[in-house]
C-alpha cells in the first residue's frame, strides 16, 4: 500500500478535526515540551486553531501548561502511563512508594494502596498486601471514582487522613491520605481491610498514625516541594 494510499484511508476512517487534535497531541508528546507557536507551525495550523484544541486536550488532563505557556504531557497521560506500569517517571515512583507500602502492611497488619489521579478519576498502582489469610487484594489497575471515597475526600485535602467504608466495595474500610505538594498528580497512600477490623476508634487511630508518617517519609524521599512528581 502506498503513502498516498494509506493517508486517503486514513483521511476516510478519521474526521478531520479528531485528526488536528491527535497530531497536536503527537507533537506535544514527541517534543516532551513546547509552545503553541511550535505545535501550530508542525501540524500546518493556524494559531487559533491550534490553541482551541490544546486548549481541550489541556482541559482533559491530556495536556498540561506551565506559567510561561509551554506545553507538555498532562496528569491524564501520566496516570494512564502508571496503570500500565511503563518504563518512566510514574514506575519510578512506584519503586520508591513499595517500601513504604510494605512497612504500612507489615506496621497495620491491611493492605496498603499507592494511588495516582488526575483529579478526575483515583488509579491504585502499587500494593504492598495484607499477611492476613482474610485481606483485601485486587485494586492495583483499578479506577476509583473520587466522589464520595476515601481517596477522593483525601486528595481534597492533602495530608488530612480519611476514613470511609462500603464506599467502593460492601463491607470493606479504606483509610486515606493524600501527598502534599504533588502537584496537578495527586498521589495518595491507603490502607484497606474488613471492616470488622478497621472499625473501633484505636484502629482507625493506629492506622491514621501509620499512614501520616509514611506519607510524610515518601514526601521527603520524593522531595516534594510543590512541584509536580513527574514533571
């Protein structure tokens, strides 16, 4: 099949403005980072046009902009990417979080979560999982809506510890805290067991404790200072 050939098929099967948006987006994602004046001259559009649909990628998540109008790989891309545990900053991330996540599992005695979001939806990337015979497993991969969560209300209130049950699964306790300082990708630390035995008041106490400090301690092994985690 010839070049020629190939772009008449696509130009068939792909609507022209999905099209504009894409090779945007490509641009943007091959260059790491740049300005609209950039991306607009390499996909051969107008300015206006370009900015109206970066402007809907950024709006998205897909896109991100600094302050001096740079564009670059969004919070969207970057959760996508650690759900899929690829090579790069996010499974980095996840390297440095799974020691944390073991002493949170070990110290608590529940299952312990590392979740990434991109404030639209809470993604569970990393676990470190109960010794327990009885335990909670299953959730790395897994989307969590972040209305009425535990991890949803944490990342609302970064370093505030969280508690819900039933809110995901029946019977089930998620106890939260968000990162500070993570930047548009909220990062979050939980643990989760039965509900049975997350619910008196000295185990919620214990593992509130558990989760501040180890927040504490991968803030300071990831050097968070406001900026974002995988910028």
């Amino acid at each position: 099949m010839s070049a020629t050939t190939a772009a008449g098929i696509e130009s068939e099967l792909v609507p022209r403005s999905i099209g504009r948006v894409l090779d945007l987006f490509e641009i943007v994602l091959a260059a790491g980072s740049c300005t609209l004046t950039t991306a607009a001259a390499a996909s051969g559009l107008t300015l206006t046009t370009a900015l109206r649909h970066l402007r809907a990628l950024e709006a998205r998540g897909y896109l991100d902009r600094d302050a001096n109008g740079l564009f670059s790989p969004g919070p969207t891309v970057l959760r996508l990417a650690a759900s899929r545990h690829d090579d790069g900053p996010l499974e980095r991330l996840v390297v440095a979080a799974q020691p944390h996540l073991d002493a949170l599992a070990a110290g608590t005695g529940e299952s312990a979560y590392l979740a990434v979001s991109n404030r639209r939806v809470a993604t569970y990337v990393a676990t470190a999982e109960s010794g327990r015979s009885i335990r909670h497993v299953g959730w790395v991969g897994q989307n969590v809506t972040l209305s009425g969560t535990a991890v949803g209300a944490a990342l609302a209130a970064p370093g505030v510890t969280v508690v819900r049950t039933g809110a995901v699964e029946p019977d089930i306790t998620a106890v939260s805290v968000a990162l500070p300082g993570s930047g548009k990708l909220g990062l979050a630390l939980s643990v989760i067991g039965p509900r049975h035995r997350l619910d008196d008041d000295a185990s919620r106490s214990r593992v509130r404790e558990a989760l501040t400090l180890a927040a504490a301690d991968l803030a300071r092994d990831l050097g968070l200072d406001g900026r974002a985690v995988a910028s």
